[in-house]
C-alpha cells in the first residue's frame, strides 16, 4: 500500500500552513492529534503526514500518551513528525524527520528545547488535550509560551484540494450506497440491527470505515438514536412507523460523511409526508443558497423561516443541534449554518464541503432528519449523497 496523496501535495500544505503562521505571528507551531480507534480529532495529523497512530489505552509504567501524534512546524524548516510508535511506515508518512517514543508530548518539548525554541507557539489540539500531558509539555519547556490556536490547520484544510474533491466523490458513492442499503432495510421489515448489518457490509466492502450507523423508530423517535451505545436496536419498526437513518464515518481516506434519511414502513399517511417532505425542502433549498460569498447567517436564518413556517414541535434532536449543517472533512466541522453558532464572517467559499442538515417533528406524527453532502462548485453545487428523498 501506498500514500494516496503525493508528496507535492503535503508540500503545498505545509506551505499554505506556515503563511498562516506568519499571518498570525508565529514561527513556530506545534500540532497534536489523537487517533488509536477514534476518528474525531484525528484530521491534523493525518493532514500534514498521513500518519494514524494505531494503538490506545490507559498510562502504563513504559507509556504515556498511548494514540497522541505531535508535529512541529517551523518557519523555513521541514516538519518534525512524533509518534507514540517504536517504528514509522515510511510507506506512508509523508514527513521524513520522525520521532518514535513512549511518551510523545515529553518528545515534541525535548525537542523544541534541543532546537532552542523559546517564546510563544501555537498550539493546536488543546480542545482535547489532556491536563496532565499539557503539564508535560510545561515541566520540560519551561520556557515556552504555549497560545492555544485549535483552528489554525481547520482554517488551511477548510477548502479541499482538486485530489481531496475525488476523495469526496469516491465517498459519496459509498454513502449513496450505504445509506440506501439502510432504508430500504428498514423500510422492507429489517430489525434495526439486522439492516444496520448490512449497510455496514455495503460501506465496508467499498473501502470505507464506519463511525456510526444511527437509527430510530417509535417512541424514541425525537432521539437521535434508539439505542445509543450501539447506534441500533434489535427493534423491528411496525407497520406505519416512522424511521430515520443516518450514516457517519470517513468513508475514504479519512474524509468524512453524514448523510440521513427518514421513511415510512408501508405507506405513509398525508402527515408523514408532509414531515418528511418538509425537511427534505428544507436542506434542498439552504443547499442551493450555498454559494460562494453568501454569509452562513443569511442561509440560516431561512432555515429559521422555513422551520418555523411549518410549525411543529421541538424535538430532543433539536435541542441538541440547533443548526442546519457544518462543514466537513477530516471529521465534523467549523463553521455551523446557525444563527445562534455562525459568526458574521463566515463565508461559503468554493471548494468548501458542507453537509446540510433539518430536524423536524410533529406531535402526533414523529420526526423527520434529513441530511446531504455537497461540494461548492464554482458554476453550481455538487450533491454527492444521492440516495432517494422518499423510500
């Protein structure tokens, strides 16, 4: 197995970081990621070097920081890779200058300290860091100044190279097909579990890994899931009910998808019809204002509109993602589609990826999740989930 990304392309991303840097003031920066199963803050890492540590687990008396991979970035220098590994895949990694030890924030800071680093460095990853290894990094570089700057590779990776847009293509007919392999599962008689299964099989036998497969029905319904440890129950929907389905995971060379749907096993009544469809015209029309210089506000504030114009009744789901889509890539991502978690200054941008997303429900009735994956094209958006609106 090789590298799927060239060398020439980490180049132009290690470039593009270190004017970002140097906007910011900074010489030096310093970027953690976790990987070891998870898949949620993996994405720096993995971005600048291709590196996903494998193993996880809890501090022993020979490791610590079991999962954490740190790199350093200097201005003018090639980037140093540290890894909590005993040897590198050089058939993979990117970066040549690699560091393997059994403690890799006490690595990164010996060698900051070796390198004669003093002052301020950014810092990415402190959203997820640990207290005890951030003391690490303070007991042995003392006389560094650590300056929390989380987003700074997110604001580089935010817009997708042409060869990251083929991964997104190539992921959205895994989603397509894994999504589609899910409802119509549900929609024929399929226990939970049973059509989970076999859109785990579908998703996959194409390449992709899963990070969830979320399913509800009856009188969970306002949840995201029916039963959150597994995503799935051994439940089987009756006749008339209500299901919603969404599939999540990087679903090709670490880039991510999350796309759902909602149907009705057997034929659905005027009411859930009306639900379904409105949710669905909701994404379909904040996709088409998608369009780059369009403030994310504007876009959210006709979700608003239309939300409140079907009326309705606010589910749990809701509550908890109170927006109408994030940007995406190496996990769920800035910036939201919100008016209460958009920033005046987000902008839609082209080469952005943005998933679009509308929760409703309807006391009586049930809820409805709709959600699609599209790529910010410059003559016209590409929807890359294609499964049908209606099972």
């Amino acid at each position: 197995m090789d590298r799927y990304f060239p060398i020439d392309e980490y180049e132009r991303r290690w470039d593009r970081l270190h004017r970002e840097m140097k906007a910011r003031g900074f010489e030096t920066a310093v970027v953690f990621s976790r990987a070891g199963g998870t898949t949620d803050n993996c994405g720096d890492v993995l971005y600048l070097s291709n590196h996903y540590a494998i193993s996880s687990g809890m501090d022993s008396t020979i490791w610590t920081a079991r999962s954490f991979a740190g790199i350093i970035l200097r201005d003018g220098h090639a980037p140093q890779l540290h890894i909590d590994e005993p040897e590198v895949r050089r058939d993979l990694v990117s970066i040549d200058d690699v560091h393997c030890s059994n403690h890799p924030f006490e690595s990164v800071a010996k060698a900051l300290v070796t390198l004669g680093i003093k002052g301020r460095v950014a810092l990415v990853g402190t959203n997820f860091i640990p207290v005890k290894y951030y003391r690490q990094l303070e007991a042995t570089a003392p006389d560094i100044e650590w300056i929390p700057a989380d987003d700074l590779v997110r604001s580089v990776r935010c817009i997708k190279s042409a060869r990251e847009l083929d991964c997104y293509r190539i992921a959205g007919e895994t989603a397509t097909a894994g999504m589609t392999v899910l409802m119509r599962g549900l929609v024929s008689g399929m226990s939970e579990r049973e059509a989970a299964g076999e859109a785990a099989r579908e998703t996959v036998r194409r390449g992709g890994r899963i990070q969830m497969i979320g399913i509800n029905h009856g009188e969970t319904l306002g949840f995201d899931q029916r039963f959150p440890l597994t995503g799935y129950s051994a439940d089987t929907p009756a006749i008339g009910d209500i299901v919603t389905g969404t599939l999540h995971g990087p679903l090709y060379q670490g880039y991510y998808l999350d796309p759902g749907r909602t149907a009705v096993r057997g034929k659905a009544n005027s009411e859930q019809r009306r639900l379904i469809e409105a949710a669905s015209g909701i994404v379909h029309r904040l996709s088409g204002m998608l369009r780059p210089g369009v403030k994310l506000l504007d876009v959210a504030a006709e979700g608003d509109r239309m939300t409140a114009a079907f009326g309705g009744s606010i589910s749990a789901i809701m509550k908890n993602f109170p927006f109408y889509g994030h940007g995406i890539g190496l996990g769920f991502e800035l910036p939201r589609i919100s008016t209460s978690m958009s920033m005046p200054q987000d902008v839609v941008e082209l080469n952005m990826v943005f998933g679009v997303e509308a929760f409703l429900s309807l006391d009586g009735v049930g809820a409805a999740f709709y959600e699609d994956i599209l790529i910010i094209g410059e003559n016209g958006n590409e929807l890359i989930t294609q499964s049908p609106s209606m099972f």
